[in-house]
C-alpha cells in the first residue's frame, strides 16, 4: 500500500495530469468506486476525477486496517484511469473497466452496430449539451450531478451510478434517445435531428417524417438553420415581439436567450431545442413564425411586414391603405382602425369601452359604471379591461409591440404617432402644459388641434397622459404622466396661488416656492416641475428687477399689499389721490371701496407706510425717508451745515428726504419761530445767533 497514494501516484504515471477538462468535472461515483469510498471522498469535498488526481487521498482516510479496502480502491481507480487514456485527453471507459475488473454497464441499444454509429460522431455533435437529446428533466439531473454534460461523455462512460433500478423511466428515456440517435447518424458523422426528433416522438411511417407531424407530436423546437440566411442585418434585429406570437411564445424564446430573428438560426445549431414552458402549440406557433418570415423575404433582405401578416392570417388596419395620403386622412381613419383593432382583440364589451369611454366624452352612458352594468360585471373589471386596452394600443403604435394580436397598423397609419412620441421625448416623465401639448401637435402635424375633437383624449390616454383641472375655468390644465398623481398637483396650484396672493404678495423664488409646498405637505413635487405649475396660474407674473415670481397687483387680495406694489413700482413717495387712482383702476371684489378715504385708513394702520407730514404724500417704511414737516426737516438741514442757507441750498437738501414745493419753504420757515431771516432768501436758526451773542 502506498501511504500517499496520490504523490507516489503522480511520479509513477504524470499521464493523469494531461486529462480534457470534461473529464476532470465528472463525479467520482462514475469510477466505479466502493459506497464507503464515495462516502469518505464527499465528506472531504472530494466530488470529481479532477479534485481526486489534484488532493489524492482525503484527510478522513486514517491508518490502520479499516481503510486498507478504501485506499487500494483509490490507488486501483486512479492507476486504472491512467491506463485508459486517450491522446486527446479522453478516457476510453471499456478499458477502464475491464482494469478495474468490473461490468462495464452501457446503456441499451440493442446492438454493437449502435455502438459502432455513436462512436463515429463528429467532434461537433459529441460536444453538444445533452439537453440537446430532448431527454426528461428527471434524466437530465441525473446525468448532470454525475459530471456527463456532453453527448459524447454520455456515449464514452456509460450508464452512471446515479441511475439506479428505481428510475427505469429515466434508464428508458436515456437509452431511447441514444438509440434514436445512433439512427439519426448520417455518413459525414452529423445528426439528422428531424429523423431524430421524429424517432423520438415515434412518428408512424405512414404519416410521414414531416416537420408539421414531427411538431404535433414534439414539445421541441428544430428547423434548418440556413433558411434565414436571407435576411438582412436590419431584418435579423427585428424583436420577435413584432411578429404576432402569443405571450407564451415570447416567454419560451426569451427564456431561451431569443431576442430577435437573428438570434433563431443559433438557437437551433446544435440540435433540437426543448421550448421551456411550452408545449406543442408553442412550438408550431413558431415554426409557422418562420415560414411566415421567410416567405415575406425581400430580394434585399427586407421582411415585408405587411405580407408577413397577410400569410399569417392577421388583419391589416386600416384596410384602405390608399387612402392615407395626409395627416388629416390618417386622423380621421384613426377611430374606426382602433375600434376594430379593439374589437379582434377583446371583443364587443371592449370595442363598447373603446367607443363610449374612450372616444365618447361627454355621452350619456359612457361611464365604466354603466358599461359594467349592461355586461353584467364590476366596475373595477371594467377599468382593469380599459387599462389592458390602452396599453395594447401603446405597445402597437409606439413600440411595434404586437404580442398577442390579431391585427397589425400598416406603417404609413403609425408613422405620424410615432413622430408625435418622439417629439414629447423631452417632457417624459415631468409636467407640462395643455398649451405645450397642442404646439407639439400643431409643431409636428401642422394640423389645428382644437379640430382634434375626441381624438384629443385618446391620444393622450394611449401616450400614457392625463389632465389635472381639465375645464380649465381657473387654471390652464396640465398633461401629466400616469405615473403622477393628479390630486398632488391640483392641490400645488390652490396653494401657490393662495401663498402669493395672501402670504408673500411680493413674489417668491421657484426654490422657496417649492420649500413651501413641502411645508404645506406637498412632498411628492420636484423644482422642475414647478415652472409648469407657475404658468398654469392666471395672473402670475415673473419681475426681472427681484427675479421673483408673484402675482399681478390687481390679483393682490388685500388693498394694502396693492398699495404697497404701486408704491414700491413708482419708486417714490405717492400723493394719496394718485394711489387712490391708481388701485380705483384695478378690478374689485364686490363690496371693496377704493375712495381717499379708504386708501388713507389702510395705510395708516399698516406699519409698511409712513405718512410724510401733513402733506398727503405718503411712503413705504422700508426706504427710510424723512416724515416730518418742512420746518422740522429744513431745521436738521440747518443744524447739520451749522451756517445760515439759502431757500435753493434748502430745496436741495429737504427734496432729497422727502417730496417739497420750492414756495412752501418761505412761508413755512416764516410762520415758525425758530428762524430768522439774515439777507433775502436766507435763513439760519435763532439758536446760532444767540450762541454767536
């Protein structure tokens, strides 16, 4: 016995180092070895040829005469394997075997002259996944738990350990399908895979081995790979979705990793394919999918869509194709093309939905309530039905998305849509107005869209829009995604309006707006939504001076926020018969007075103006202007030059703090008697001369 079997191993017989890596992934239970062996392998992670020729002998493997058995079937195992094999790395199994002095268990197929057809397969056929074989997902685990990935592993090492006489089903399939395929083996050592697939679906000599009878009896999938050769490179990106398969279809080839035509032909390369999740209707489906393509094959490598439809049977839309010369034409084949689209899909209660919910705005009945009543059903069964409606006609007009149809829209009908979705690309996801919408209609149509009519909500309910106030009789409506809440943006615009009517007359910035929505609890908006929600307000208005947006001052709900405005516009102290002209002009709320008198008294009890003196002129707190008489100001402008001043060096300096008349200084320096007149026209403070004497 060899105390390191594995060391001593390698230097005896470096062969063992030069095995294919398919060989090295193979479970150690397919070399024959005693269950206990297997046991102390498994416990040590020892669970291939490869980890068994790198480690040697697991750790668990003591001294002593209880693992004498077990090491001598290791050693016995592993100098058997380098005896067996190959030049190109493979291990000829038989010889294995018989230096192992054990049974070398093939599977069933009857005869050596079998044995002799699968021993010449082509290297390209032996790498091929056993999936390829069709078998039963049962066979399939158990070949690839033992290691036996490939068609030619599954030849060379026979009938593995896995398989034991509890799985006859299994053992049966495998060795039917090895039998089938040794059948199937043409001269060049390729593999007939319809002769195949029929012996397998055990397809009646007199019916024919046909692709039609093989399919009626076959969940797989096969075809010859060269028929879409044809096909252009644009051809072959075409999505499978544009094809008109079921649903169930588009899974199975997805699952499969088929995106579009140009990825069948790799689909079925190496051999038939066993559609996950379908059955033989799946199947047929596309295998009528592929004829229906390569009879529609242009002499450039086009696939004519619309003749690819008429050879499968689907309805084009509008049926008159000739006469869609115009917009105009298009718009008005627009109703009667989406009814019937409508009602080949999802029959007449959908073809109900689309007419009176859809198109009939305004009609009586046209409810999902009174729908759902005639069709005896819920009203949430209803909108289920009109959401699934709209969303199909999204996917066929702006994705080519035809899964699941019956009908198909000519290009030349969705050409204009799909230029309409491509000019609102801008917009995706955020707000915009209803104005915006109808210049994006009238920018890429050049149609009027007030002659639009019904059309108008259609469109929008296919582009996945919708309105928040759609009357429109206080706020300009706003087109919002589906994926937004009317009810939040509603709400913005009272807010907005009532924050700058009421809180902040003098205007906010878009971000202080938006923190005061959040405050209001408005959470949901985002700062570029805002711009939207201002221009949809009446009244709003930007000023460039304080880069601020506020409304107009005749919108001002209070007299002295408009006071103030007028004021703080003028940039000057204003008479109150000028004010009072000014907010009489604006339109008022009945019962609103806007006399003098009215103007004074909501002045006076604002701490935002100041009366200067008994003028009548009057001006905002903010500015900081002189509010006394004359005599008291003309007495600081006095006291500050400490000399005496003449009456145009007095103009100069009073009109400067507050508003004055240049003949109102003489008489009310005269009348108070802290002046004195020194020479014509000059005055100086009493107090001054009699400091001087």
């Amino acid at each position: 016995m060899l105390s390191t079997p594995n060391a001593a191993f390698r230097r005896e017989d470096p062969s063992l180092l030069t095995l294919s890596p398919s060989v090295r992934k193979i479970s150690v239970k397919l070399l024959r070895l005693r269950d206990l062996t297997v046991k102390k392998l498994q416990q040590s992670g020892i669970d291939s040829v490869g980890k068994l020729v790198d480690v040697g002998y697991p750790w668990t493997i003591g001294p002593g005469y209880k693992y004498l058995r077990t090491l001598a079937d290791i050693e016995g195992s592993l100098r058997a394997l380098s005896r067996a094999i190959r030049p190109d790395g493979g291990v000829d199994w038989k010889n294995y075997a018989a230096s192992r002095n054990v049974d070398f268990a093939r599977f069933d197929t009857s005869d050596n002259l079998e044995q002799r057809r699968l021993s010449a397969l082509k290297p390209s056929v032996r790498s091929n996944s056993i999936r390829a074989l069709a078998l039963r997902n049962r066979g399939v685990n158990v070949l690839e738990r033992s290691g036996i990935t490939s068609i030619g592993l599954l030849i060379d090492v026979g009938r593995p350990w896995g398989i034991g006489p509890r799985q006859l089903r299994t053992l049966a399939d495998i060795e039917h399908a090895l039998r089938a395929l040794s059948q199937s083996i043409q001269a060049s050592g390729e593999v007939d895979w319809l002769h195949y697939a029929a012996l397998r679906t055990d397809v009646s000599t007199a019916e024919g081995i046909t692709r039609a009878a093989v399919q009626r009896r076959s969940r797989t999938l096969y075809f010859f790979d060269g028929i879409l050769e044809p096909l252009g490179t644009l051809a072959k990106s075409t999505n499978i979705t544009a094809l008109h398969l079921s649903s169930r279809a588009v899974n199975s080839l997805n699952k499969l990793g088929v995106e579009s035509i140009g990825d069948l032909p790799r689909l079925v390369r190496n051999g038939p394919v066993k559609l996950p999740r379908g059955g033989t209707k799946v199947a047929g489906e596309v295998l009528a999918m592929i004829d229906a393509v390569v009879g529609s094959i242009n002499l450039d490598g086009v696939i004519d869509l619309e003749d690819y439809a008429s050879r499968r049977g689907i309805v084009l839309l509008p049926t008159n194709g000739h006469s869609l010369s115009s917009v105009e034409a298009i718009l008005r084949a627009f109703p009667q093309a989406l009814n019937a689209a409508v009602s080949l899909n999802y029959g007449p209660r959908g073809s109900l939905i689309f007419r009176n919910n859809l198109l009939g705005h305004g009609i009586t009945g046209s409810s999902l309530r009174n729908i759902s009543q005639q069709f005896s059903r819920t009203p949430q069964a209803m909108s289920l039905q009109k959401t699934c409606i709209v969303e199909m006609l999204q996917r066929a007009l702006f994705e080519s998305d035809y899964t699941d149809c019956r009908f198909r829209f000519r290009d030349v009908f969705v050409a204009p849509f799909q230029r309409l979705s491509e000019r609102l690309n801008w917009a995706r996801g955020l707000a915009l107005r209803e104005s915006e919408w109808k210049r994006a209609v009238a920018d890429t149509w050049a149609v009027d869209p007030a002659k639009l009519g019904a059309l108008d909500n259609v469109l929008r309910a296919i582009l996945g829009l919708q309105l928040v106030h759609p009357s429109g009789r206080r706020f300009e409506p706003i087109i919002l995604p589906r994926s937004k809440r009317t009810a939040t943006f509603a709400a913005a615009q009272i807010k907005i309006e009532r924050l700058l009517r009421t809180d902040f007359p003098n205007g906010l910035t878009t971000t202080d707006l938006l923190e005061q929505l959040k405050r209001l609890g408005e959470v949901d908006l985002t700062l570029p939504e805002i711009p939207t929600l201002i221009h949809s307000i009446p009244g709003l208005e930007y000023c460039e001076r304080r880069k601020l947006f506020r409304l107009r001052t005749e919108m001002l709900s209070s007299l002295a926020d408009q006071l103030e405005r007028v004021l703080d516009e003028k940039g000057s102290p204003m008479h109150r018969r000028e004010l009072t002209l000014e907010v009489g002009a604006f339109k008022r709320r009945a019962g609103s007075l806007r006399t003098g008198r009215h103007v004074a008294l909501a002045m006076s009890r604002d701490q935002r103006f100041r009366a200067i003196g008994r003028s009548g002129f009057w001006t905002l707190a903010k500015w900081g202007l002189e509010t006394g008489d004359v005599a008291d100001v003309a007495a600081r402008c006095l006291g500050e030059s400490d000399r005496p001043l003449t009456e145009g060096e007095l103009f100069s300096l009073i009109a400067s703090r507050r508003p004055v008349k240049f003949d109102s200084i003489m008489s009310a320096l005269r009348e108070d008697g802290r002046f004195r007149r020194v020479a014509p026209r000059t005055w100086e403070l009493k107090q001054f001369r009699d400091r001087d004497a």
